[in-house]
C-alpha cells in the first residue's frame, strides 16, 4: 500500500501568499497581530496560544514579540507540510533544509495499522502522511544521539528551525 498520496495541496491564493512570505521572507519577530497575519489566525487565538505556552514570545524594545523561528514550529504543527511545500513550489529546496524535504516512501504494514492510521487522521482532520510523520518523529527523537552520529546533516535538521 502507497502511504503519502493522500493529501489535498490544493489552497487558496490567501494561504498560499501566507506560506510563502513566512517562509521566504522572513522577519526576525513578529508582534502578536502580525504573527496572526502571517499565519491566518485571529489576535485572540494567537494571544492564547501564548498564555498556555505554545508560542513563546520574548520581549524586545518593551514588547512582547514572536521570533521567526518559533512561529514558524508553530505553524508547522497545523500546517501539512505537503501543503507548505506545494504553496513553496520550487522554493521548498531553499527554505527547507533538504532533510526536511519530503519524499515518497512505499512499505508493507499489517492492515490493523494501515486502518489505525486512517481513522486517526479521520479523526483530527490530518492526513496519513501528517499523522505517520508525528509518530516518526517521535521515533527518530528518541533514536536522534545515535542518528546524529551516521546521518550527516541530521541533528541540524531536527533542530530546524531554531
């Protein structure tokens, strides 16, 4: 079974613009209603996501700021990367490091996985790819001394964006 086909790049011109001026031209901070701007999410929910310390803001000339790279993790966390990378085109290469870049991988798994996968993307609204991609962090996380050790390049990767 082909894992990875599953996702629906296509976006509005809005999103898109959105992707590629965060990606593309970045600015060191982001003052909380640019950071909603930049990624289509209302002040309100922005200023939330910071009070229960999912953005972490830093304060710079007396003002509370998002620096790029921690909204960037952020919105790669709702964000399909297969999306950001569609909305990229051939910019992805520039913007992300090439570890980073996805690629096609076929493999055989037992059923019950295949049909677990499936529900759970159902579920939260993600796709196969999103949710299998969670789960393989979280292995090469736990894998990532040994990793960093035979992989060149990887511990930058894992790192990225900060």
């Amino acid at each position: 079974m082909m894992l990875g086909k599953d996702t629906d790049t296509s976006q509005d011109p809005l999103s898109i613009a959105r992707i590629r001026d965060l990606f593309l031209h970045p600015r060191p901070t982001y003052m909380p209603a640019a950071a909603a701007e930049a990624i289509g999410m209302s002040v309100e929910d922005v200023e939330g996501w910071m009070e229960v310390g999912e953005l972490e803001g830093i304060v710079a000339a007396g003002a509370v700021v998002l620096p790029w790279d921690e909204l960037v993790s952020f919105a790669m966390g709702f964000w399909e990367q297969a999306d950001i990378e569609a909305a990229l085109g051939a910019d992805a290469a520039d913007a992300l490091p090439e570890l980073l870049l996805l690629c096609d991988l076929e493999v055989r798994i037992p059923r019950i996985e295949v049909v677990a996968l499936e529900r759970l993307a159902a579920r939260d609204g993600k796709s196969v790819d999103a949710v299998l991609a969670s789960e393989l962090r979280d292995l090469v996380s736990a894998q990532s001394e040994w990793l960093s050790r035979v992989i060149p390049g990887f511990e930058a990767a894992l790192a990225w964006p900060y």
